[in-house]
C-alpha cells in the first residue's frame, strides 16, 4: 500500500544525510530503493515540524501515528492547504473517503487554485466511478499543463473509456514531463495487453526505474477487468505481489479476482494476508464475511453447470435454475454455434449485500446479476421486493455474456455484450423485451443518447444520475435495430468481428456497411419512429396519471375507465407503480366487468408487468373463465418473478397441470410446494405422490405418500394411495 502521491525528480539522498525531506523519502520509494527510504522516513518521524513527523510515519505505514500528527499539523499551523491535502491522502488510502473529499474541500476554500487539491478529489471520484473524475483532471491541467499525475490519471481514465488513442497522448505527455512516470508506462503496458500485443517493452522501463513496483501490475490487472480478462487479470495481480511482496492492496485485489474465477481457497488466502496486515478496506472485509458464510451453501453439479445456493432455498430453487440452464445452453449453442469450454458455475444469494460483495470495484449497475468468465453470480428472488426481478431473464442475460465473452475471447466492448444480453431477453420472451423507463424517455426527448463510438462511457462513468440505465437501454435497442435493419444473423457478424480484434468503428463500417456517424443518424430515427412520441408527451403523461391516480383515490371509477385509454396511448409502456393498468383493472372490478379486468390485465402482461398479485390476479380470471391454458402460463411467469415462499403458488399451479394431465410439470411444482414448507405438509407431499404416481414413478411415489404418513399418520387418502402402490407391485 505505497501509493505514490506527486512523482517527483529522484533526490539521491544519502541514508546519513542531516535533514531529510518527505518529497526525497517518496521518490527513494518509488525508484526502489527501499532500505534507504525506511532510513529517511525514520529521520522524518524526528523532525520538529509534526506535518513532517506525519510523512515519516505515513512512510513507516505507521498510519494511526500520521493520522495524529497531520491533525495536530493542521490545529498548529492553521491548517495550511498543503498539509490537508497530504491528511486527505492519508485518509484516503486507509479507506476514508469522505473525510478526505471534506479536506480536500477545505483546502479548494482556502486556496481555490490548489492542483493538488483537485487531484485528490479526481483519486476519490474514479473509485467511485461517479462521473466527475474529467471535471477535476481538466480543471487541475488547466492550472497546471505541466502535472504529470494529471495526465497519469487522465491516461487511467481514458482507458477505462476503452479510448485507446488518448490513454496513450496522455501516458506520452506524463512520461515527456516526468521521465520516471511509472503509472503511464503501466497505462502502456495495459494498451498493449488489451490490444494484443506484447507489453514487454513497457515492463522492462518499468523494472529499469524500480524492479519491485507491484502497482504497475496491479494497474494493469485493473484494465483488464475492466475489458473482461478476468484470467489475465489474476494473473498479472500474482504479478504485482510477486514483484512487491507487500503490497497488500494487491493481496486483496488478488484474492477477490480468484473468488470471481470460483477459486474460494486461494481467495480466502490472499484476504487473510491483507486483512491480518491492516489492509482492511470494505471489499476486503465483506468478501471475508462472504467467504465464511459459505459454509451455510451448497454446491450442485451436473455435466453443464455448478450451482452454489444457499441451504435454506437450495431444494426449492434448484430444479428451476437447473431446467433453465439447460435450455439456455442448448438454445445459445445453436444460436452461436459453438459450445463453451468448461461447465457454469452460478452462484445465487438470498441477501442482496453478499451478492453486492461480489461484484465490489465493478462499474455499472451490478444490479441483479454479473459474469466473471464462466461464473455468474446473481441475486435469489428473495433478496428482492416481489416484481423487481426476473431471475430468468437475468440468468438469460447473463448467460448471453459467458457465450459472447468467450467467441470473443473477451475483446468486445461494454455496449455490445450488454447490449446483446438486454436484446436476448426479449428473443426468449417478448414480456422480457428492452423497455423504455421514464428515465430513457426523458433523455430521448434531452437528445442525451451517447454516439456509439462513446457509449461505452454511459456504463463507466455517467454523467447524470440515470445514464447508466439509459445507457442498457441503448445497447439493447442498438442491437434490436441491427436486427430490424439487417437480421439476426448480422449480430453474430459483428460478435466474430470484435473477436478479430476490429474497434467498433471498424465494424460499422465493415458489417454494417455505413460511416459510424451514418449509423447514428440511422439509429437515432428508428428511436424516434418507436418513442419519439412518447417522449415528447412524458411530461403530459405524467400530469394526466397523476389526475387519473387521484380519479381513482376519490373512486371516481368511470372516470378512470373513461380516460385510462388516452392516458395509457401517451405511455404504453409503463408498467411501474400506479400504472393505468391496474388502475383500469380496480375500476372494471368495481364496476363487476369481468370481460375488461381480465383484457387489461393480460394487457399488462403482454406489455411486461411483472407483479406477482397482479399476474395472479389474472390467472385467477383465466381460471374462472375456462381458459386453463393461459391460467397456467400466467402463473408459470410468476414463478420466473417470485417462486419463493409461495408455497399456494406451487400447489395451486400443480393442481392445473395435474389436471391437464401434465404430469411431469405438475410433480415440478408440488416437488416446489414440499419445498416451500407449506401449513399443511402432508397434504403436498400427498399431492406429489399423486403426481409420481400418474407419471408411471412408483418408486417415489411411495416415497412422497410415507413422508405425508410420517408427518399425519391418520391420514385417510395418504394411506388408501399407500395401499394401492402395494396392490400395484404385488400383481
């Protein structure tokens, strides 16, 4: 954890020299010189200047000591901006950051010009990817052209842009200013990797300036994550600790790289190391916490995937995912003709916080589900609220990623495998399809959509609250307009293209036969032949829901039937919390017509909502109408939404099945009853000895009626099928 904060001009400093300096002490330690830099940061903790005596221990990795003495520092010298800067710093490397943006603040107040001020705000920004990292390296440049930390992080974070071009101007223009940039030749290094090429020339200038600088790779195991080389990664992390041995961010960054690749107990190691050596920052304590509850999962295997459940949800969920699974592989190895290399490991967590964990240092939403090679990671139905997740499209979504990265060996940007994954929902289902939030239609309408040649920037670092969202919106619709354009096939194209190494501009104007500002000009009308409309209207369909909400609170019924229609016309769409839908739905039930609950509530469905009582609602009206068919498919997508404790769901879906003689999915479903610890046990496991009976499986048949017998050993039907199971082997 020897985070370089100004590269300076190496100082050859004498180890018995009289009065040393903090800025010698750092570059000793930059260009490796190790023994002499502890001697110096020694000499510091003895000087009479306390902000002096802070270096030295900062140095020692004494941090408690350095934290003292800066605060004592900034209460005797009136606080001088520079001393609050190199307190920020301090804090910001033992993992308090707002601390340190307050002082880094502070110092901006008392002197508005300060560089390095800007700087450390840029350092806290970046971590957080918030967006406003550009805004305070352009405005510390402007101050001062000739930084080179600048352009080191402007370098870094033209990088995470995946802009190739300018990460190399700036490294260039930091390594003209400050021969010794290390940071800026790792920025090379890591171009050069991602570009396939070998980053050998740039490896060895580093180890010319200091053999034993672990953050050169650490650096560039960070862009490779970021470009999805999860393997590369790891290894180039076992890299940065081999080369400094003590370094323990990169412990910590290594141990939560190989929990991504599946491999717990070398991860486990690793935490350990960093955590027992005061390297306890968030990621580092949380993925220990993860590790250890562990012990409270079980892992599934078959020939094609690896399950990780948690125990108390495993039997319940496993023979969905597991079903789901299978179709997946078997529809995506059609589809891109290929078969993946190994089995998929998928880990599902019924505590969103520990899902949270693993994605920890990731950009973008990492909202429901993420993929780290062949292990996605993904939360259960039961971390969520009823309807905020579909875990089927995710696992869809998801899986599309681990077919994609690997036919692209993992050179494809952000836009176009999220993209394609958000377009793959809706080619398994269209109630899964791309739709338009509030958020998306509101920056069509702000012509905020990103040229696709920038897109990669909505997903890394936003500019508005909101990008991120809008930004899967437009990958996915991108994707469903090269389908409408050009046909599916066309999407594979561009797939191979991406993994023949073609920029994004290449395969626009290669495959798809246009300039990439043509395609834009192109995209952007199809957009507004589908939503311009819409958007141009959002602000009068908010005002017109709002009065037909208030409609309804007064019970002005007939009102809301008689307007919902033009209101739902502005926004078909919308099917989020107090939509016209079950707006109308209430009112026709109010009014007793039947016939126009069940139309707009199967209407709500086709379009998308996915609220469990609502569907269920709608099954019920199928139910009584006859319709048993569209009963069952109803409350078979609930089961993609909220199978879990929904016990009546499962036997009461069972029950229909049964009854259309569909015996196989009617055991799926009482099996899910049993599992979801239903009030009356025996009577589910009586049901599914029913089911394994009809089925033609006697064998657990007679398992499930003695386990309804255990549990009520009286009970009447129980024994009679009991009974029958014998006389059925007997003859």
């Amino acid at each position: 954890m020897r985070r370089i904060i100004q590269p300076l001009t190496i100082l050859l400093l004498s180890t018995t020299a009289l009065a040393a300096v903090p800025s010698a002490c750092w570059s000793l330690r930059k260009h490796g010189r190790e023994s002499d830099a502890q001697t110096c940061f020694e000499q510091l903790t003895r000087s009479e200047d306390s902000a002096v005596r802070a270096e030295g221990f900062w140095g020692l990795e004494n941090w408690d000591q350095a934290n003292e003495q800066f605060r004592l520092a900034t209460q005797t010298s009136g606080g001088a901006p520079g001393t609050k800067i190199r307190w920020g710093m301090l804090l910001h490397e033992r993992f308090n950051n707002k601390e340190a943006a307050d002082l880094f603040r502070e110092a901006l107040g008392q002197d508005p010009s300060n560089v390095d001020a800007y700087m450390g705000l840029a350092t806290i920004s970046a971590e957080s990817f918030d967006g406003k990292t550009t805004f305070y390296l352009t405005k510390a440049l402007s101050l001062d052209p000739k930084k080179a930390a600048a352009h080191e992080r402007m370098a870094n974070l033209a990088l995470e842009n995946d802009d190739l071009q300018f990460a190399a101007d700036e490294a260039d223009k930091a390594i003209a200013l400050e021969g010794d940039a290390l940071d800026a030749m790792a920025i090379h290094a890591a171009i050069d990797l991602i570009s396939q090429r070998s980053p050998d020339v740039w490896i060895g200038r580093i180890i010319a300036v200091n053999p034993h600088y672990g953050e050169a790779y650490s650096r560039i195991a960070h862009h490779l994550e970021l470009h999805y080389r999860h393997e590369d990664a790891t290894t180039y992390y076992h890299k940065a600790v081999e080369a400094e041995p003590q370094l323990w961010s990169a412990h910590s960054s290594l141990g939560i790289s190989l929990m991504r690749m599946g491999k717990q107990e070398e991860a486990q190691k690793e935490l350990e190391l960093s955590y027992s050596n005061g390297y306890r920052n968030a990621a580092t304590v949380n993925s220990l916490r993860l590790l250890d509850s562990y012990k409270d999962y079980v892992t599934f295997r078959d020939n094609v995937t690896v399950l990780k459940l948690k125990k108390t949800e495993a039997d319940l969920l496993r023979p969905y995912l597991q079903d789901e699974l299978h179709t997946i592989v078997k529809t995506y190895d059609a589809k891109y003709a290929m078969k993946l290399p190994g089995v998929i490991q998928v880990e599902v967590y019924p505590d969103h916080e520990d899902f949270a964990v693993r994605t920890t240092g990731m950009p973008g939403l990492g909202a429901l589900g993420v993929t780290f090679g062949e292990v996605i990671a993904m939360d259960s139905p039961s971390a969520r609220k009823p309807g905020d997740f579909n875990w089927g499209a995710t696992l869809w979504h998801e899986m599309s990623h681990v077919y994609v990265l690997t036919a692209t060996k993992n050179h494809v940007p952000r836009w176009f495998t999220e993209g394609l994954a958000v377009h793959e929902e809706g080619e398994r289902s269209s109630e899964w399809s791309n739709r338009a939030t509030p958020e998306v239609l509101q920056a069509i309408r702000d012509k905020k959509l990103l040229p696709i040649l920038r897109l990669d920037r909505g997903f890394i670092y936003p500019e508005y609250p909101s990008q991120v969202v809008v930004s899967y919106f437009q990958a996915g619709s991108i994707c469903d307009f090269i389908k409408a354009r050009w046909g599916e096939e066309k999407l594979l194209t561009v797939m191979h293209s991406y993994a023949q190494l073609k920029t994004t501009s290449q395969v626009i104007e290669h495959d798809l036969g246009m300039a990439p500002e043509a395609f834009d000009k192109e995209y952007l009308a199809w957009i507004d032949k589908r939503y311009g409309a819409e958007a141009s209207h959002l602000n009068e369909w908010r005002d017109k829901l709002k009065a037909l909400i208030a409609a309804a609170q007064e019970k002005q019924f007939d009102l809301v039937i008689a307007q919902g229609p033009a209101v739902r016309a502005l926004y078909p769409e919308y099917v989020g919390e107090g939509n016209v839908y079950q707006l109308m739905a209430d009112a026709y039930k109010t009014k007793a017509d039947v016939k126009g609950e069940l139309a707009i509530l199967a209407a709500y469905k086709q379009i998308g909502g996915e609220d469990p009582q609502t569907l269920k609602r709608l099954a019920t009206l199928y139910e009584n109408n006859g319709d048993k068919t569209n009963a069952i498919a109803t409350l078979e997508q609930v089961n993609y939404i909220y199978p879990v404790n929904n016990a009546e769901l499962h036997s009461h879906l069972g029950d229909l099945l049964y009854q259309q003689n569909h015996y196989d999915r009617a055991i799926h479903e009482y099996a899910a009853a049993v599992a979801s610890h239903p009030l009356d046990k025996a009577g589910a496991n009586f049901c599914l000895a029913k089911a394994y009976l009809a089925a033609g499986h006697n064998k657990e048949a007679e398992e499930s009626v003695l386990a309804a017998l255990e549990i009520a050993p009286g009970y009447g039907p129980a024994q009679k099928l009991l009974l029958e199971l014998h006389q059925a082997t007997e003859k």
